[in-house]
C-alpha cells in the first residue's frame, strides 16, 4: 500500500502548484474579515 | 417528544451505527484498523476532521453564546485557515514520508524515545480527560431536556460509539463522521431557515439582521488589542494559531484523520478545505444564534432558559420571590418589545434620530432585564450552592424543544447526538493507537504480530470508552469541570506544539535539549496559570515560545551526548 502512496509532488486540482492554493486560503481568510468588517459597520 | 421526533432520531443514530459497521465488515489488519488502509479522498477526510472538532457543546453552546455576546466569538477561528496552511506545507509531507501511525513517532525519529513518550503521555493524560467530557457535557444537558439520567445518556452515547468504533476502527470513524457532518449541517440549516420563518410577519429578514445589528450582535470584528479580550483579531489570529496549530497538528485524534488520505495531496486538500469551510459553518451557527436572539425580542423569552432547574426552584422557600422576578421579567419584555418595535419602524422608515432615541431606550431596559435575570440566578444559587447558574447552553435547546415543528426536534436532537458522537470516535481511536503503537508495542511488548496488535487496540478502544464513560459519570459530582479539561487542553498544547516545532524546524536544538526544555516550560505554564489572571489561551503561545527559547538554552549548556 505505501508504494501506492504518491509524494508531495503532486499537484492540486486546479492549480500548476501548491503555492496558488495556499494564498486562496489565506485569501479567503482576508476576504472574510473585509467582509465581515464591513458587516460589522454597516448593522451597527 | 412525539413518536415522530423519537423516530427520526433512533433511526438516525441507528442507521449512522450500523452503516458504519457494515461499510467497514471484513477482515482487516493493524494498518487497516488504525490507518484506514491509506484510502480515503480529500472530501472524507475534510468532513472528518470538521466532525472530530465539531463536538455537541458546538452545537449547544454556539447560538447561546451569540444569543448573549452576538458574533465575536468568531474571531477565534481566525487563526484556523493560517495553521491549516502551515501543517499542510511543514507537517503532512514529514509524517507521510515517515510513514506513521501516531504523531508522536516523527519525535523519536527526529529527537528520542523520551521525548515521545512525554508527548503521547501529555496527549493520553489531555485527551483520556477530554473524552470523558465530551460525552458528559451534552449528556448533562440532553438528560434535563429529556428527563433522562444523567448516566443513562452518557452510557447510551459512549455504548453507541465503542460498538462502531471498536468494529470498523478508523475507518468506520471517517464513514459514520460523513453522515453525522450531513446530519449536522442539514440540521442547523434547517433550524436556520425554521427560525427565519418563525419571525412576526412584519419583521422581514432584513429587519431581523438590522434589529440584531442595531441591539451589537453583529460585533463581529474588533480591532481593538486587549490582553484580558479574549475574542479580537489579534488574539483570534495569534493566539487561535497556536492553538490551532498544536490541535490538528500534533492532537492524534486529528493527525489521525487526515494519515488515513490515500496521498499528501488528499491530507493536503482535507486540510485546506478545512480552511475555506471552518468559519462559514461557525458564521452560520452563531447567525442562528443571533435570528434566536431576534425571535426572542418579539416573543416572550423565560427568566432562565434551563427549564428543569427553574422548577426546583418553584419547589423551594423562594417559589415566591421567583413568581415576582418573573412578572418583573414579564412586564420587562413588555417595555423591551415595544421598544425594538419602534427601533423596527425607525429603521424601516430609516428616521435615525427614531432609531436613536430606541437604541438609548433599550439600553436602560436591557440593564433592567439582565439585573433581574442575576437574580434569579442568585436565588437558585442560595436554593442550592452547587447549581448552575448559567443557562446560556440551553438558550437553543430550549427554544428547539418550544417551537421547533414536530420531526425536526428529532433531527436536531440527532445533530446533537451526532457531534458528541463523531468527536468521541475520534478520541476513542487516537487514544487507542497512541497506547498502542508508542507505549505498548514501542516499550512494553515490540516483538508480537500484527495480528496481536490488532486486537490490543481494539481492547485498548473498549478500554478508553469505558475510561470517558466512567468518566462521565463521575464528572457530575465535580465543580466547573468542563472549564477544568478545557483549561487542562491549554496547558498542555503549547508545551506539545513547542516540540513538534522544535523538531520541524530547529535543527540545531537536539533530543537532551527539547526533552528538557519541555518539562521545565510545562511547568513553567502551570505556574504561570496558577499564579496570573492570564487568559487560558495565551497559555498556547506562551508554553510554545518557552520550549523553543529553553531548548536553545539547554542547548548551549548541557553536555553533548555524541
């Protein structure tokens, strides 16, 4: 089974690298406290 | 309850139970039962360590939380997205290629078998407690709804989860934690909708989320740094990393989750959807919480939302100053109701200074409200010195049971049951192969075949659910013990992340050192939480950085062994 097991090497679907995914993460993170800051503003 | 209500929630719990067994029957093998054959796809394991978090109190305590402090508590999950990244470049790749059963393993790899086994012990000690109270907790609360016993419904929570667990092991914990994620979310979605609907006719959605806004319960972010603040960006993002970080890349009972990816790109893709999903999902369990509170401005909320309590209290001398706080808290929301129906006309004929005038109004009222609410605490309390004044995990409970339409009390109370269940499998499994792979089969019996070592850990699970359900039992005649375990969690995870960092990403500092520089941070934090007034969560950040900077110190002042 562990031969089976692929390496780090592989790419994520989507994206060329690992690298694009992890800033759409922490992306979305931002995007999330923009948002919810302006939520926050706007109701108060 | 109804037979309906019954039915959908026997059938639910029933049916994720006996699924789970029979899409896991089989013969299987020590790496089959503790690592799932390495087959899982990104979308099981990403269900699976949202479950494994997901406990009952979530789905408790979340909606009470927002119903009395609105949304901030969100900003504790910050830190979430930024952990999940750091794991999944740093920590999937080494345990993967290593190929391990337990977290703990890379440490003697990378340091020695001391320095292991005080990990696994720390982890065993933390999470043996933490189990016990993950079935107590909703159990405590689930048997005063349902006029259960307290046991009783530990011991039908705890039964339920050994009979899948100790069958499918970790696999049958993925499978049964994908339905119990559906019947999670479906549910609270569910509840979502029901609650929106159940607002006055004149109230419309918009007016709901402008009434909540306009009453701070849409506080969801705060810029502003305040140590003793638990809920701000800054302590949500650094101190929710370390946490964070420490629970789901050191805690076995969420490495486990995502070793068991059929690659790193499956751990990898579990993990960072986790990422992208965890705070939306919080978001929508304290939006509920919120349109709860909402609903409750329009309709006549109790004193004290833990039912059964509050009749006790009818049955004592004080039954009379009861009656009269309650027409005092009736004739309240009276006033309170009025109000917000004028800050309501305000905002819908967007007059401000109408709004204003409501919001300066309500702020009196609501002072008013709460003193009267202390002292209904404050009676129950001189009724009985050990009971529990704070109702604020039975805010939705409560109003699910009131005005919840027959069916979906079921299914709610099947959400409930779920959470407690799927993170107990979790536990149950991670406490069971951390036994058994780095204390028994690594120092106590190494030699035996895997065939032994797959029964010892099914013995092991059998034995560390009778631990969390003895534990459960007793845990009622102990004081603030669910806030005792959470505490104990910060106490630990900081030292086992301090470890686990020295051991990525330091080199220089060796076995002698880390080992050292653990045992003393540990105490250290101890005494830093028995001696200050420091909020627990600081405590991961603090045990983290003391390990590192110790271990550099003990570094260059201890012999070198060669």
């Amino acid at each position: 089974m562990d031969q089976e097991r692929s390496t780090d090497n592989q790419k994520p679907p989507f994206f060329n690298s690992w690298r694009p995914f992890y800033f759409l993460v922490i992306g979305a993170l931002v995007l999330q406290i923009i948002v919810f800051y302006a939520i926050t503003r706007y109701f108060e | 309850m109804s037979y309906l209500d019954w039915g959908v929630l026997v059938g639910t719990l029933a049916f994720i139970a006996v699924y789970g067994m029979w899409k896991t029957r089989g013969s299987q093998n020590i790496e089959g039962y503790l690592k799932g054959n390495n087959s899982e796809k990104w979308w099981t394991i990403c269900l699976s360590i949202m479950a494994t978090q997901a406990s009952a109190i979530t789905f408790l305590s979340t909606p009470g939380q927002a119903y009395e402090d609105g949304m901030r508590f969100l900003q504790f999950y910050f830190g979430l997205p930024i952990a999940m990244v750091i794991i999944a470049i740093s920590f999937i790749p080494i345990y993967y290629r290593l190929k391990v059963y337990t977290a703990y393993e890379f440490l003697e790899s990378r340091f020695d078998l001391k320095t292991r086994s005080l990990a696994a012990f720390l982890f065993l000690v933390q999470r043996g407690l933490a189990a016990g109270i993950t079935i107590y907790a909703p159990a405590i609360i689930l048997s005063s709804i349902l006029g259960w016993n307290v046991n009783t419904t530990s011991l039908i929570i705890g039964l339920v989860v050994i009979i899948y667990t100790v069958t499918g092991g970790t696999r049958a914990v993925s499978v049964t934690q994908k339905q119990q994620m559906a019947v999670m979310m479906g549910g609270m979605i569910v509840a979502g909708l029901i609650v929106i609907n159940m607002l006055p006719p004149e109230v419309s959605f918009y007016d709901a989320v402008q009434v909540a806004g306009k009453m701070d319960k849409l506080n969801l972010i705060n810029f502003s740094f305040d140590w003793n603040d638990r809920y701000n960006v800054w302590s949500g993002v650094s101190g929710g990393l370390f946490l964070f970080m420490s629970y789901f890349g050191t805690d076995q009972s969420q490495v486990a989750r995502y070793l068991s990816g059929k690659s790193v790109t499956e751990s990898r893709l579990g993990l960072l959807f986790n990422g992208l999903l965890k705070i939306p999902m919080q978001f929508i369990i304290l939006f509920i919480g919120v349109m709860v509170f909402v609903f409750y401005q329009f309709v006549q909320p109790p004193v004290f939302f833990n039912k059964v309590a509050k009749e006790k209290l009818y049955e004592t001398p004080y039954a009379g100053n009861l009656i009269q706080l309650e027409a005092e808290h009736n004739a309240n929301f009276k006033e309170k109701s009025r109000v917000v129906r004028e800050m309501l006309r305000g905002i819908q004929a967007e007059d401000e200074p109408a709004i204003a005038a409501a919001r300066t109004e309500l702020n009196g009222i609501e002072a008013e409200g709460k003193a009267i609410r202390t002292e209904v605490k404050g009676l129950l309390q001189k009724a009985n010195p050990q009971a529990e004044v704070k109702d604020t995990d039975y805010v939705f409970i409560s109003f699910v049971m009131q005005y919840m339409p027959t069916g979906i009390i079921g299914l709610l109370l099947a959400v409930i049951f779920c959470a407690s269940m799927s993170s107990t499998s979790s536990e149950l499994n991670a406490l069971a192969s951390t036994t058994v792979i780095d204390m028994y089969k690594r120092s106590i019996r190494p030699e035996a075949s895997g065939a032994h070592y797959l029964q010892a850990s099914k013995l092991f699970t059998v034995g560390w659910g009778m631990f969390a359900i003895l534990f459960a039992t007793l845990a009622s005649q102990l004081d603030n013990l669910i806030q005792a375990v959470n505490i104990l969690g910060s106490l630990f995870y900081g030292t086992i992340l301090g470890i686990f960092v020295v051991g990525f990403y330091l080199k220089s500092i060796k076995a002698h050192a880390v080992f050292w520089a653990a045992v003393l941070a540990e105490a250290l934090v101890i005494l830093t939480y028995t001696t200050t007034e420091i909020g627990f969560l600081w405590l991961n950040p603090i045990g983290c950085l003391l390990v590192i900077g110790l271990g550099y110190f003990f570094q260059a002042v201890l012999p070198q062994k060669r």
